[in-house]
C-alpha cells in the first residue's frame, strides 16, 4: 500500500507549553489508523495540525500528503484535496434538513439559486452509501446522535473525501449506534476511504484499526501494526498512562450497612407530553456504603430516573415515595432534595454541571453558599480554605483555585464539580457517567473517590453506558430498559453477557 | 498537561509589564475615565473640573448611575430591561401627579412611587423569570406601555414646579455640620473663597476608607497564596483613586458642598458593591446568569431570583425617576426618553457580557461617568448633538470589541 500521509517532526508550541514534539505520523493509503492518548496528549492539537486549522508556519515539521509537500493555509486547503475532520461536537444546523446540512456551503445552486431537487437526490445517495434510512427533507432537530452523527459523514463524502478524520465518534453514542458506526467504517475503508479515529475505548479501537499510534505528552510513543503484533489493552493503556496500571479499577473492599434511602414505585410522564409514561415503577434502594450501579442502554431511562428523583428537574406527574433512614422525605424541589441528603453529579458537566466562566473556588461552593457565609455575607477566607482542602483531597490539577474552570481538563472538570457535591455533604450521591470523555487516569483516580465515599458511609448510585466499569467498582447493579428496572444482580452474579440478556429479553 | 499550564501562568505574572496586559480592562476603564477628562480639561481650557460643572457633572449622571446598579444585575443575571428609561419617565410623572396635582405628603409620594416601581419590575419579571418569555421582548413591551402611561398621565402637558422639599432630592446639598469657622481658615489656606469643610472630610475619609479596605484584602489575599498585583500596581492604583477623590470632593467643597444625590449615589454604589460581590444572593445571581442550568440543579433558586433582579430594577428606575423629575422640578412626558440605551452602554462599557454572568457595579458606575464626561465635555466645547451620539456610539464599541479582543487573546 502507497503511503497517503507522512507528518513528520511535528512541533507546535503555544506560549510556555510544548503541544507536539517532533510526531511522526504515517498512514497508508485505505487503512484505518487510530489514535489514542491521554486527554491532553496533543491527540486534537495534531489534527489540528493536518487540516490547516493551525496553518503552516505556525508549526515546525513538515506535511507530505499524496507525495506532495503540503502547506494548507486554513481548513479549505486540506478540504480540497479531500482531507475532512469530522469533530466531537457535531457541527450540523439543527433547524435545517437532512440535505441542506450536507451541502451547506457546497450547494448545488446555479447563479446563488439552489436546485433543491438535484441535491436531494445527492443526498439520497449519500445517505444510502452511510445507512440511514431517512428522507432528505428531515431536519437534524429530529435525529438522535447517533444519525446525526451519520449525516456527518455523509458530508464527508459529499465532498469527495480521501483522508476522513473522527474525533471521539463514539463518546456520546449508545452501543448499538457505535457499533453500526464501526461497521460503516470498515465498509468505507472497503470503498478505498483512509480514516484516522480519535478515541478513548481501546474495544472500539482493536475492533477497526490497522495501526494504532499513542500519544503522550505531546510525543508518539508507540505505534502498533494490528496485523502483526499481539495488542492488548493492557499495553496499550500502559502506553498512554507511561505507567504499567496493574488495574483499571482500584481495590475496595466490599460493604454495606444498614438501609439509607428507598426509592418506591417511582412514575414520571415526559415533560412535554403528559400521556406518555418514561419511568414505570421503578424501585430501589442504597445502603450506607454501598455502591449500586444502574445499567442500561442510551435511552433507557436512566437520567430521566435520576432527575426526577433529584427535585423533579424532569418530568411531570411524577410519583412514588422516598425515604431516608426509614424517614419519608421531600425530594420535590432540588433544594429540598440537597437538604434531604440528595445529590445529582450530571452527565452533562459542562451544560448542566459547571459555571465554566467562574473560578474553581466560585463553583465548588454553589451548591451550599450558606456553608461559607455568615447570614447573608460570603467569609471569602472560609470559601478559599473549602476549596483548597478539595482541591488537595480530590488532587484538582491546577496552580489555584482562582483558575475558571473552563481552562480545565474534562478529569479535572469532572473532579470539580465532584467537589461541589461532596460540599453539599450529601448522604446518597447519584453519579450520572462520571467517567464519560475523561482519560484513563482521571478515571482512575474517580474511581478511588467513589471507594472513599463508600468507605465514609455514603450510598453512591453510579448510571454508566460502560459495563466493565460498573462491574469494576459496584456491589450491585439494577438493569434498566425502557424506562423500568428489568433485573438486579450482586455484583458475584453479573457480567456483561448477563446485563445485556435481561436488556435484551425485555 | 494540566501542570505546564499552571507553570505558564505563574511565568505571566511576574513581569509588572505582562500583569498590566492580563488585567488591561480594569485597568484600561480607570485610565480611559482619567484620559478622557485630562484630555477635556486641556481642550475647554479648565472649565471642566470648575467646582460648578463638577457638581453639574454628578447630577446630570446620578439617575444614569443609579440605573446602571440595577442594570448591572440584571445583565448579570442573563437578561436586559429595555423599558427602564420609560419606567423612569413614567414614576417622575407620577410623583408629579401625586405631589402636585393630589397634593399627596412628599414622604408618602415618594414611598408610593418607590412601591409603583417595584410593581412595574414585578410585573415584567413575573413575565421573564416563571413564563421563559425573553426580557428583551417583555421589556420592549414595557417600554412602549410606560412610555404612553406617561404621555396619558401627563395628558401631554409638563407638570410642575416642585414643592421645596421635593426639589432638595436632587438639587439640595447636605448642611454643613463643621463649624464656619474651620471652613474659612480652610479657605485661606487654599485660597479659594469658600470650603465645606464635610465635603472635603468625606474626600478625605472615603479615601481612608479604601486604602484600608484594599489593604486588608492584599494581606488576606497573600495569606491564602492567591496572586496578588505587583506592588507598585497596588500602590499607584490607590493613589490614583484617593487623590481623585479627594480632588473631586474638595471641587465640591470650594462650591456648594456634598450634593444630597451624591449621597444617594454614593450610599447605593457601596451597597450594590457589596451586595454583588459578597453575599449568598449576589454570588447566586452571577452563577444563574453564567450558567442558569447548571445554577438551577445546584440548588439556587433560579426563577425566584430573576424575578427579584426585574423587581429592584424597577425600584431603581422609580428613584432614578424621582431625582430626574426634581433636578428639572417639573415632570416631562419626554422624561428619560432614549435613557435605557444610555444605561445599558453604561454597563456594557463597564466590563458588563452580554451573555451574563459577568460585570461589576464599580465598572458600571466608572462607565456610567465616562459617557458622562463625554457628553459634558463635548458640550462645552459646543459639538453638536448629531457629533456627541456618532462618538458616543463608537466608545460603547470599542469597549466592547476591546473586551472580545482580550478574551481572545487569553484562550
């Protein structure tokens, strides 16, 4: 196979950080190379690189692509000769359709006139060549993430892609929707389309690359053929961490105490449409120290669950009982929920989670502002010293407190808005994908304080889309599908082949 | 990755000239403020800092100011009020009606309009805050709706004078307490005709005040390793601040002394100071409006909290309106026409993001005054009004675009 791309001695610096350092990067004419690293580790800066976005001169290094010395000036040069990045947040118009999204800025138009007939019928080939059966004129509004994610691509290839490149396809998609989106790059990869994937889940990775690259700190460290070598994960992730991590999931000795909050007969309607019922009676309980994890599929249920019970911030008509220590409690406001020993940690920390443009200090404190004030006026001494001792305890990478969180890494986001929960000291703590889009050693290190958490008696209830996390660290798990629990197994009893049959069978 | 950043910041901060660079904007607004007046002292051969234009310069942007504080909050907070230069217009001709044509007590009619204020904010945060419907088209409303309720109440006509003890709210000076004597040893010493000597002591105190303030807070910030401004910043800011004021106030002083809505002013820029910046409710408002979700499922109480944002609006805008009506003692049905833009670039000139959850009332009240000096220099210096409004509007975008240039620069 005839070499497509060659970067070689990439170096990008941005003032008093080193990004890259001298990367060497190769791919083959149709194959898939996937590249793996810490958040961090220069994965997007790299790509960046390649697409013109940092043009060149800016960067130290040189591009060969089609055996050509290529110096792209922005992103239209790269796109010219078929280079498409394809980036985590979707860039689709949502109050646009299916077919104007995909030849937006690329429209088959004569004299500034579009020729809506002709472009559906593009699309309709385009979207045949992806997999998706939906008609041209749908807007994005409409489709889940999963097929938005498809009409992505489909743009790509509107524009006669050659070297495609994904950025975390996967991170926000359910397992059915990656696998088909696996499956659709292997198919491409037949049609002859090179693609580079950036991704966190090394399953994915073994499952569709040729080679694997790992990045660390800004520097390749490894490359790996998947055709000759044996690659494990094990390696893999000891390339990434730079350290041999003899487990992905700490040691914990398991433990449970007496009851803590019951959850019974839980009913919640969709906020929009009163008829329709997305919780149906749904029990649980925690005991003190416990780790309970709830499994399921995207669109099982498991959020709207969890925010209904954390002050009715979703639905309507909800129903069912709550109790703590035996005690029925009031979880119909968020602030009754924070005063019964509630705490919700979202899966959206950066929409739901954080006040990115405020500093560490300023978010970790929100949630219990009384805590550090006297009356109504703030003790800002008292507020620095909380958030220092989070800061410490929770090992928050940052030179101050002062720091906005947006400048943060999504482990050390995650950490904060940890932080503001255990500040609220919370009895029951819901982790919705605690670990979602962070690195494997944040993921590491949050999983430690999940063992703290139980060890200090706390219940935890962790929602995941990963099963080998929930079965790394729960002592119990509940099956949701469809909107109701569908089966519980002690942790002895579960593995990934159970979980999924109760989903499956249901 | 997270620790080479952390290195790079602190690289930043050692050099004084890398500091400047990193907190232009506060910096920027203090010196564009003192720029722009030395600039029109020189240009209206001194007229600007007269003792009379400088009590002039307060009164004419006192209702600004006290509309910015309000403003401030609710920009803050994520939203606008379009309708405060009409809710102004609408309480001066309240009061006017009360006063002079129902002959209501000056005490009640002002406790009235105060309460008239808090309705009219009520009434459209109710709309915004439980409803989702957008300020800026509940306020668009409101401006309309007040806007002709003035017209309606006035019946088109101007209404006025004032009784005495109206008036005093806007165009009164506080009474001297210090015996004469000292004012005129005072005046000897300076050589000017006359010094009130309370004038010159709130100069002086204030000045005290801050330089202790200040100091306090360097010492507690050092204590918790925060980064502090570099020494020389520290010292030249406070100078700057205390001779200023103390220049501004011993101006006051040589003329008529304190003016009583420089109190009004002053007392309400300290409170809001302090309430934005250092109570459970203030730091609530800057969360909701930096992220209102995310504020929401921690607890704060979101809607209750725009609404209350809308409510002391309006009650600013009834003060505001009240000191307008008395500085000219008659009420207008043109009163505060076009006002709201002016407190808006106020804000926004003040450091203030459109998207919320950013600001602070010290730059509101800085920007409030630069437009102020702006208009009063450009006036005396006879530009025309068509000149004024092209200048004015460019300020308001410089600042801006100066603010989205740093922010750029920074990430």
């Amino acid at each position: 196979m005839s070499v497509l791309l060659e970067m070689r001695g990439i170096t990008k610096e941005f003032p008093g950080v080193k990004a890259l350092d001298r990367v060497n990067l190769t791919v083959s004419e149709g194959e898939i190379l996937a590249l793996v690293g810490e958040n961090g580790a220069g994965k997007s800066t790299l790509m960046k690189v390649l697409s013109g976005v940092y043009p060149a001169g800016t960067y130290d290094g040189e591009i060969h692509y089609d055996s050509q010395l290529a110096d792209f000036a922005g992103i239209t040069d790269s796109e010219a000769l078929g280079i498409i990045i394809i980036h985590q947040e979707l860039a689709l118009v949502p109050l646009l359709s299916i077919a104007e999204n995909i030849f937006l800025g690329n429209e088959c138009a004569r004299a500034g006139v579009i020729n809506f007939r002709e472009m559906e019928r593009r699309t309709v080939g385009l979207l045949e060549k992806v997999g998706l059966s939906e008609a041209p004129g749908t807007l994005i509004d409409s489709l889940g993430v999963g097929k938005q994610q498809l009409v992505e691509i489909a743009k790509a290839l509107s524009k006669d892609v050659r070297l495609l490149i994904l950025d975390e396809p996967t991170a926000a998609l359910s397992e059915t929707d990656s696998q088909a989106l696996l499956d659709l790059m292997l198919e491409l990869k037949e049609q002859g389309v090179t693609q580079i994937i950036i991704s966190h889940k090394l399953n994915e990775v073994r499952r569709v690359a040729d080679k694997i690259v790992v990045l660390r700190d800004g520097a390749t460290v490894s490359a790996m053929d998947a055709g000759e070598e044996d690659i494990s994960e094990h390696r893999i992730v000891r390339d990434m961490v730079g350290r041999d991590m003899a487990q992905r999931y700490p040691a914990r000795e398991r433990r449970a105490g007496d009851l803590l909050m019951e959850v019974d007969g839980w009913n919640v309607f969709h906020p929009l449409y009163p008829d329709r019922q997305v919780i149906h009676d749904v029990s649980l309980s925690v005991r003190a120290g416990e780790v309970v994890g709830i499994a399921g599929l995207m669109g099982a249920g498991r959020t709207e669950f969890a925010m209904s019970l954390f002050g009715r911030s979703y639905g309507q008509r909800i129903s069912g009982s709550v109790s703590m220590h035996g005690q029925p409690v009031d979880v119909s406001t968020i602030s009754r929920a924070i005063d019964a020993g509630l705490a919700y940690v979202t899966e959206d920390r950066k929409a739901l989670g954080l006040v990115l443009d405020e500093t560490i200090e300023r978010n970790i404190t929100l949630s219990n502002l009384p805590e550090v004030a006297r009356g109504q006026i703030l003790n800002e001494a008292e507020e620095t010293r909380v958030a220092e001792d989070y800061r410490r305890a929770l090992n928050i990478r940052t030179p101050s407190v002062f720091q906005h969180v947006v400048n943060l890494s999504g482990g050390n986001q995650q950490k904060v808005v940890l932080s503001k929960w255990l500040f609220a000291k919370p009895e029951v703590l819901i982790l919705d994908e605690p670990t979602r889009g962070i690195d494997v050693g944040a993921k590491f290190e949050i999983y430690g304080i999940i063992n703290d958490l139980s060890e200090q008696g706390k219940g935890v209830i962790v929602i995941s889309s990963e099963m080998p996390e929930l079965l790394g660290i729960c002592d119990r798990i509940y099956v949701m599908n469809e909107g109701a629990f569908v089966g519980e197994l002690a942790a002895a009893e579960a593995s990934q082949e159970r979980i999924m049959s109760l989903i499956v069978t249901h | 990755m997270e620790a080479t950043q952390g290195t790079q910041t602190q690289k930043q901060a050692t050099g004084i000239g890398a500091y400047l660079v990193r907190h232009l904007r506060e910096y920027g607004l203090l010196f564009a403020l003192i720029a722009v007046m030395a600039f029109f002292q020189i240009i209206t051969d001194g007229t600007l800092l007269r003792p009379v234009n400088v009590t002039n310069l307060l009164l004419q942007n006192s209702y600004i100011v006290i509309m910015a504080l309000g403003m401030l909050i609710v920009i803050v907070s994520g939203h606008i009020d379009l309708s405060v230069g009409s809710v102004m217009g609408f309480i001066g001709a309240l009061s006017a009606v009360l006063i002079i044509e129902l002959d209501l007590p000056v005490y009640l009619a002002m406790a009235v309009c105060i309460a008239a204020g808090a309705l009219i904010g009520a009434a459209q945060g109710y709309w915004v805050a439980y409803w989702g419907i957008p300020s800026f088209i509940v306020t668009l409303a409101g401006m309309l709706v007040f806007r002709g309720a003035s017209l309606w109440l006035l019946e088109g006509q101007s209404l006025g004078p004032f009784p005495r003890e109206f008036q005093v709210i806007a165009n009164g000076f506080v009474a001297d307490p210090f015996p004469a004597a000292i004012g005129e040893a005072l005046a000897g010493l300076f050589g000017v005709a006359r010094v009130n000597v309370l004038a010159l002591m709130t100069g002086v105190g204030a000045s005290v005040i801050i330089v202790w303030l200040e100091l306090k807070k360097r010492a507690q910030n050092q204590f918790y390793g925060m980064q502090v401004e570099p020494a020389a910043f520290f010292w030249g800011r406070l100078a700057i601040v205390a001779v200023a004021l103390i220049f501004i106030l011993f101006k006051l002083a040589t003329f008529r002394g304190l003016p009583n809505v420089l109190l009004t002013m002053g007392v309400l820029t300290l409170i809001y100071a302090f309430f934005t910046e250092r109570t459970v409710t203030g730091r609530r408002i800057y969360a909701l409006g930096g992220n209102v979700k995310a504020a929401k499922l921690s607890g704060v109480k979101t809607e209750r909290l725009t609404f209350l944002a809308f409510v002391n609006m309006g009650v600013l805008a009834a003060i505001a309106g009240m000191v307008f009506a008395a500085r000219l003692n008659s009420a207008t049905p043109k009163a505060g026409f076009a006002l709201e833009l002016d407190v808006i670039a106020a804000v926004f000139i003040g450091g203030a993001s459109m998207s919320g959850g950013v600001g602070k009332i010290i730059g509101a009240v800085v920007g409030a005054f630069l437009m102020g000096v702006l208009n009063n220099g450009m006036s005396i210096m006879g530009i025309g009004i068509d000149y004024q409004q092209v200048i004015k509007g460019l300020v308001l975008l410089a600042a801006v675009i100066f603010d989205v240039y740093n922010k750029s620069k920074r990430t």
